[in-house]
C-alpha cells in the first residue's frame, strides 16, 4: 500500500512538471532546435546516471534487439519538441498544449493501420469528438490569425510524430521503459545537435543570456531527466488505466498555468474545444467492456 502510495505521488508530480514546460520555454531566448537538442544529451545523461547510482545496467540484449526503431522514433522524438516548442511561440500555450494532446486521438485513428486493431464504435466516437474540439480550438471559428494558425499546425504536426512514436514504441520486443527512453532521448539529441549547430551556429548556446541557460538546465535536468524518473519509479506500481488517465493532469495544468501566469485568454470556445478533446482522449483510455 505504501509503494503504491508512493507511486501515485510520484506519478502525479511528474504530470505536475510536464504540464509546466510551455511556461518555461517561452521564458528561454534559444533556438527550439537548440532546446530539443539539449533536452535529449542532458536528459539521456541523467537518467543513465541514475541507473548507475541504482546499480542498474542497460539491458544490452534488449537494445540491440530494438535499436532501429529506437533510433528512428528517438528522431522523431525529437522532431516532435521542435514542433511543439515552436507551437508555443506561434499560439497560447493552452491551444498549443491541447493540440498536442490530439495525439492519443491520433494513435487510435491509426491502430488499424498500424496495429490491426478493430476500429470499435467507441474509438469513432472518441475520433468525432475530438475532431469536433479542434474546430474551436484552433479558432477557425474567430477568424484566427495565420500566426496563431500556424502555432495550431505544428502543434498538430508535433502530435502527429509523437503519435507516430507510440505505435512504433507498441511494436518494439521487450524492453524496459528506463532503457527504451534512454536510447530515445539519446538518439533525439545526436540528430538535434548536429542540425542546431549547421542551423543556428555554434553560437547558438553562447549567445543566450544567464536566465536561458538556467532555464535551459530546469528544463533538460527537471522536466526531462526528473519527471521521467519519476514516472518510471511509478509505472510498475500502478494499473495501466491510473498511469493513463492521471497523464491527463499535464494539459490542465499547462491550460491554468497559460491563463494564470502568462495571462493568455482562455475563450468559451476553447475551454468547450478543451472539454471535447481531453473528454475524448480519456474515453479512449478507458477499458471497454468485452
């Protein structure tokens, strides 16, 4: 009971972390590139530091049984940060985030294709109604600006690539997830740097201020290297579903924090849009009855 308590709390904080990223990123005057870049070498290099002090080993055999999948979805992973952090420079952080959080959505619309998954009627339910909150969401309805519109299409593209990395993720042989999200995070930051550095230059890093860099540090060591510690230490603790539906703090919080903080206006409009897409993606998580 303890551990499980434990997990649940660990859980929990780690969601309260993610959702807070929007709010840090648009605090940071570097590149998205660069931030990605550096998000995937830091957060790899903690992690597998962590492993050591537990005097835990990467599980060689399971690595090189997944290594191109892990190397491409790893890629895209990386991909996806760009996209999204750039999501938060164009739009709110709330309509980036909830952009963002179609790619549960996504996953199930391409199960079929991907997984040979039967398409049930609640998975098409779950498909009309989130497509029905984007409407509002990405504000085609107000007229929208093509800056905020674009903010809407890299946020989409952003889910879309992390939709593509959890079906590749459901296709890989066992794995621990510690070690799978190691490779990851590590593949992200060598195709990152390479491209920041062709990119931006290599002044990219030096030309920030003390306040990006510190913030860059919260977010690779805090955001990436603690939160996903913390979600790994919860996982094989608590059931799928509360793992599942609990992930949907990180968009909630990310939503209030936009409007408290940053003071980004949250319209009728996008808090119904909210409700339609969140609501779906949770319908989607839960189990159906056989």
């Amino acid at each position: 009971m303890n551990r499980s308590r434990s997990a649940l709390r660990n859980l929990i904080l780690s969601m309260l972390i993610f959702g807070t990223i929007g709010i840090v990123r648009r605090a940071i005057a570097l590149p998205s590139a660069a931030i990605a870049a550096a998000r995937g070498l830091v957060g790899a290099a903690f992690l597998f530091a962590l492993q050591r002090l537990r005097k835990e080993r990467l599980d060689r055999a399971a690595v090189r049984a997944n290594l191109a999948p892990l190397l491409v979805s790893g890629a895209l992973m990386g991909i996806n940060w760009i996209a999204l952090f750039e999501a938060y420079r164009y739009t709110t952080v709330a309509v980036a985030t909830l952009c963002y959080y179609m790619a549960p959505v996504l996953v199930i619309a391409l199960s079929p294709l991907a997984l040979r998954e039967r398409l049930t009627a609640r998975k098409c339910l779950c498909l009309l109604l989130a497509v029905a909150g984007m409407v509002p969401v990405s504000g085609v309805l107000d007229g929208g600006g093509a800056g905020s519109l674009s903010g809407v299409l890299l946020g989409l593209l952003a889910a879309s690539l992390y939709a593509a990395v959890v079906l590749i993720n459901k296709r890989l042989k066992p794995i621990p997830a510690a070690d799978r999200t190691i490779l990851q995070l590590l593949a992200a930051g060598a195709v990152l740097l390479p491209y920041t550095l062709l990119v931006d230059g290599p002044g990219a890093f030096a030309a920030a201020d003390g306040r990006s860099i510190a913030l860059l540090a919260v977010v690779c060591i805090v955001h990436t290297g603690l939160a996903y510690a913390l979600y790994f230490g919860s996982v094989a603790f608590l059931p799928a579903h509360t793992l599942a539906l609990l992930s949907y703090i990180d968009p909630v919080v990310a939503v209030l924090l936009s409007a408290l903080l940053l003071r980004e206006p949250i319209t009728l409009r996008t808090a119904v849009g909210a409700v339609l897409i969140l609501g779906a993606a949770v319908l989607g998580e839960l189990p159906e009855n056989k």
